[in-house]
C-alpha cells in the first residue's frame, strides 16, 4: 500500500464535457483497482491525491502521463503506507472547493504561479492536511 500526490496543468475547462468524463471514470477505475483518493483544481491546476496497492498506483500513472486532459505531471511525494488514511474517499471533485491551497497556506498573492510555487515546494505533511480539510468541507 502506498499514497502519492502530483500536480498537473488542466487542459480541460472546469465543468465541462470533458473534465466531467475524468470523474466518470475514475470512480469505475479506481474500484477495480483498489485506488481511492480525492481531486483538487485551483488555478488550473490539478493537484491529485491517490492511496491503494502499489500496482494500482503505477498502472493509474502510466494512463495519467498520456492523458491529453492535463499536462507536466509531476508526482510530488510518494510513500509507503501501513493502511489507508481515507478510506471512504470513492474520487470526490468539488466545482467549487470551500478553500484554495493559496488561502490555506497565506501564500495568496505570490508572484509565483501556483504551479511553479507554493503547492509545488510544499512539504508531505502540508499537503496531505491542506487535502484532507478541503475534501472534508462542505463546498462554498
Ligand atoms: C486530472 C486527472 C485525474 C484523473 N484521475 C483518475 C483516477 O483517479 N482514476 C482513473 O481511473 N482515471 C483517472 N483519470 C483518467 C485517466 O487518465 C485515464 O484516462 C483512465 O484511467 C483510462 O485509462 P486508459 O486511457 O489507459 O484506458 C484522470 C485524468 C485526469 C486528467
């Protein structure tokens, strides 16, 4: 069992036909492939977090870097994990999350875009609590 998180450049725009196939099918997939996790967008940015059996994590990677509906994938932390932090998370996306890493983190305001910034530098631990409170709120 393992966790990871990466960061990518959306292709797609938010709410449509497309970005909502994404959901579609990761719900179906992630089943089969033992993998739960959560979605985030901010900035046109995807931020991705994904735990479940090692084999299901590489085999969800190599779809993910030839998926024309982002790009510059780049995993940010990959780790071990004992059992899952997030069990009941079946791929949850919000539209409109109730906070943005930018807000939760101060760095609103950075010169630095997001991608090549804050999120980017962030520490595991930063990350994994930023993405546990904005699944576990409600939408604004
Ligand atoms: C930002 C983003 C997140 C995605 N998340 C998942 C996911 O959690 N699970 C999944 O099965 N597919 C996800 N996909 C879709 C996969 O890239 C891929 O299209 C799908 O798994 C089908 O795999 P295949 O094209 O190799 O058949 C995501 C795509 C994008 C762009």
């Amino acid at each position: 069992m393992e966790w990871l998180i990466y960061l990518s450049k959306a292709a797609v725009s938010p709410a449509s036909q497309d970005a909502a196939s994404i959901y579609l099918t990761a719900r179906k997939r992630n089943e089969a492939l033992g993998l739960t996790g959560y979605l985030h967008r901010e900035q046109g940015c995807f931020l991705q977090y994904l735990e479940g059996p090692s084999e299901g994590l590489d085999q969800l990677l190599l779809s993910l870097r030839r998926d024309w509906r982002h790009s510059d994938m780049r995993v940010l932390h990959r780790a071990p994990l004992q059992q899952r932090r997030f069990p009941g998370w079946n791929m949850e996306f919000t539209e409109t999350p109730a906070t943005s890493y930018a807000i939760w983190s101060g760095t609103e305001g950075n010169s630095e875009p997001l991608f090549n910034g804050p999120i980017a530098q962030a520490s595991a631990e930063d990350l994994l609590a930023f993405i546990e409170i904005v699944r576990n709120a409600p939408p604004e």
